[in-house]
C-alpha cells in the first residue's frame, strides 16, 4: 500500500514538472500556477501519508501527521483557486470574498 502512495506521489510531482513551462509561457497562465500548487500539495500529502503509515514510532506519525495537514489544507485551498481561476471568476468581488473566507476557514480547521 506505500508503494501506490509513493508511485502516486511520483505521478503528481511529474504532473506539477509539465505545469511549470506552461505556467510561464501560455495565456491561461493563473489556471496552470494553480494547478502546479494543487499538484504540489497532492505529492506532499501522498508523501507523507506513505511515510505515516510507515513510521516506527509515535513521534515520527505525529510529525507525518502534521505534514499531511498542511498537504490538505493546500489541496483544499489550490483546488478552489484552480476552480475560479478556470471560470475566470477570481476578479469578481464576491467569489474573492468567499475564497478568502474559505481559506481562513480551512487554516482555522487545519490549526
């Protein structure tokens, strides 16, 4: 079961590489630098999921613990970026005011 969690991590990190020269060179540029972080975020939580459900003892599951967290909160928070990103709807005063509460939100829960 690690292995598909690191093979999927693997996956995502190669994903996040092909991100990169798009995210500089094409018009749909905050579309790509969203999902590069949304990539980003789904191999550091891949990653410590793998390095959680294989840790010894107590304090190195608490510190993958707390890895995954932050993986998920960024997950959360880069999915709903790349979303008004690619409805073109991050300009628009009431969609900004909700993606702010909703990452404070997501901070508050991941605390």
């Amino acid at each position: 079961m690690i292995t598909i969690y690191y093979a999927a991590c693997a996956i995502e990190l190669f994903a996040a590489l092909q991100a990169v020269p798009l995210s500089s060179a094409n018009r749909q540029r905050h579309v790509y630098r969203a999902y590069l972080f949304l990539c980003g975020f789904t191999a550091l939580f891949l990653s410590s999921t793998a390095a959680l459900l294989g840790a010894p003892a107590l304090p190195e599951f608490a510190q993958h613990s707390r890895w995954q967290g932050v993986g998920a909160f960024g997950f959360m928070t880069s999915f709903v970026r790349l979303m008004a990103n690619y409805a073109h709807a991050q300009f628009r005063p009431k969609i900004m005011a909700g993606l702010i509460f909703f990452t404070l939100l997501a901070a508050a829960l991941t605390v």
